[in-house]
C-alpha cells in the first residue's frame, strides 16, 4: 500500500507537470515552505521543493507561461518548446517522490512519469491548437485559467487522497488515448492550415483553375470507386464534418462528369483507402471564410438531413470560390458564392 501511495504522488505530480510544470512546482514549494501542507515521512524528499530558490525560479517562470498562455498562438509555439521540458519535469518530479528507493523502481517510475506528462501535455496542445483556430482570444484566456484551476485542484487531491487522483488520472489518460487518432489528426490539420495561411498569401483576384489530376497517392482509391468516369475537378482538402465522414482526413473533393449532382471525397484513413459519395440533391451551397481557412458547406434546403463541411487553405480562397460556382450551376441554384446565414448557423466548424 505504501509503494501505491508513493506511486499515485509521483504519477499525479507528473500528470499535472505535463499541463503545467511550473505552476505543480511552484504550488507545492510554496505549499511545503510555509507549512500549508506536512509532508508524512515517506514524501520527505519533496521537502527540496520549499527551498525559496526553487520557488524563485518556478514562480518567473510560471508568470512568464502565465502571460504567454494567454495570447493566441503564443501559447501554440510555448507548448512545442516544452514537448521535452515538461515530460522530462515530469519525469523529474515522479523521482524524487520516492526519494532513496529500489533502482529498478526509479527507472520505472521516471519512465512512467515522462509518459504520463507527455500525454497530459499533448491533450494540452491539441486543446490549445484546436481553439486557436478562432481569432478571438476569450477561449484562450479560459482555457488557461481552467488549467490552472485544474492544476491546483489536482494537487489539493493528491494531497488528501492520492488514489483517488490516480484514478482520476488513469481515467483521463485512457480517454485522451482513445480519442488520440482524433486529437492527432487535428493537430496535423491546424499545423497544416497554419503552415499554408503562412506561406502561401490568398490571392482573391487572381484567377483559378480547379485542377483535374488527383493527387498520386489517391488515384487507386478513386480508380477502385469510379471505374469508366472521368473527373471534372479534384481539389485536395480536410474532411470538416459530415455523415460518415471522419473529421480531418487529409484528401480531395473530386466532381465526375458523368455525375454532376454528385460530389466523391476520397482519402485514406489509417492507411486504408477511403471513399464516400455525397448526393447534392436538394442541397445548398456556400463557402465560408474561416481564420486559418475556406469552408465549403452544404446544407440540405429542407434543413433535414446530413451536413457536410470540407475545409481548405485560406489562399485557396479562389478555387472554392469556383467549386461553388460549379456546383451552384449543376444544381440551378442562384446566389452569391458566400455563405448565408442559414448555413453559417448550420454549417460551422
């Protein structure tokens, strides 16, 4: 039972340093330094934490992850700096729970503490990535806050009942690692469009062309879906939201001449081809600008029935543009090429 209590303070300490490590440290040196909490005799080693020098240090330290968590894509780019700071913080911090103990179980709990602030530190980011796709910086400034509560929550926990916290700690963990394909999907496609909007400016008056040659590593899974048609335009891009569609896959929104009231969008979804048909009858279409994108979204007339969104780079803002124009004109529908409000309400990523 002893060594269970030592390892549910040495995990929950490096779960909480994978979210944030400076706050963990800083808390419980200021904890310990002024008798706020006392350490039972097996948690001694801690007692290096109250040394005012470590409190110095982590408390600048916090204060300047304080101010950069609160600012948009300032919180993207502290994060990626502490991919290894904060698991190797973590790793540091389950060690020195057990203060002199077995070797073998020192190397044990420091790998586990570096993979548990590594986990807690990815579902941190992607978090953090997801909600900077907005421009507005509100979310950013409540997510830091919850974290923080959070942090100090978790510690209070750990304090009074450290098996709960594991608990509550393994379960939190087991769900990042059932949506991580999710949550690692939506990383690469944030970094992905925020590499674009970067690199690539959006010419609005230049003219494009929808091109007609599909990616290479998709020709198979469209010659395996659409044998004897031909394409009339294949553009790459995400998959947003839609029935049967899983969010984020990179791929491309192709249009088949012998079907103009028909869209295919074709990926691969870990590794295995992938391909839905997407029925245009009685929908409508429109694009949306989005801060790092242009959505295209189609949304029933009726307002019953499945909605799809399928995103692309902002600088492609011109292309979209003429998929909307294509498909407006295959389904007789009029209009600006911009999205109404009806769809916007509906149709949001």
């Amino acid at each position: 039972m002893e060594r269970l209590n030592l390892l549910a303070v040495a995990l929950g300490l490096a779960a909480l340093a994978g979210v944030n490590l400076y706050l963990t440290v800083f808390a419980t040196g200021l904890a310990i330094h002024f008798h706020w909490i006392t350490l039972a005799p097996d948690y001694q080693s801690l007692d290096v934490l109250g040394n005012p020098w470590v409190i110095t240090i982590a408390g600048v330290l916090y204060f300047l992850e304080f101010l950069a968590d609160k600012i948009p894509w300032v919180d993207s780019i502290w994060d990626a700096v502490h991919t290894v700071i904060r698991p190797i913080g973590g790793a540091l911090l389950a060690t020195q729970v057990l203060g002199h103990t077995s070797p073998t179980f020192t190397v044990i709990v420091a790998v586990l503490g570096g993979g548990t602030s590594l986990v807690s530190h990815t579902a941190k980011t992607a978090t953090r990535l997801a909600s900077n796709t907005s421009p507005e910086p509100f979310s950013n400034i409540a997510l830091s806050f919850g974290e923080d509560v959070a942090v100090v929550g978790g510690l209070a926990l750990i304090y009074h009942n450290p098996i709960i916290a594991l608990s509550i700690f393994a379960i939190a963990i087991a769900a990042f690692f059932y949506f991580a394909p999710k949550i690692l999907r939506s990383i690469k496609a944030k970094l992905w469009l925020a590499w674009k909007k970067l690199n690539v400016p959006a010419y609005f008056d230049v003219p494009a062309e929808l091109p007609i040659a599909l990616p290479k590593k998709l020709v198979d899974v469209f010659s395996a879906q659409q044998v004897g048609q031909t394409t009339a335009w294949a553009v790459p891009c995400l998959s947003g939201r839609g029935r049967g569609v899983p969010a984020n896959l990179f791929g491309a929104l192709v249009a088949m001449n012998e079907e103009p009231r028909k869209v295919l969008f074709i990926a691969r979804k870990n590794g295995r081809p992938f391909a839905q048909t997407i029925d245009l009858e009685g929908m409508r279409v429109a694009r949306e600008p989005k801060f790092l994108s242009e959505n295209l979204n189609m949304v029933p007339a009726s307002g019953k029935g499945p909605r799809y969104v399928f995103i692309f780079p902002r600088a492609e803002v011109a292309k979209v543009e003429l998929i909307v124009e294509y498909l407006r004109k295959h389904l007789d529908q009029d209009g600006p090429v911009g999205v109404d409000s009806d769809l916007k309400a509906t149709a949001t990523v």
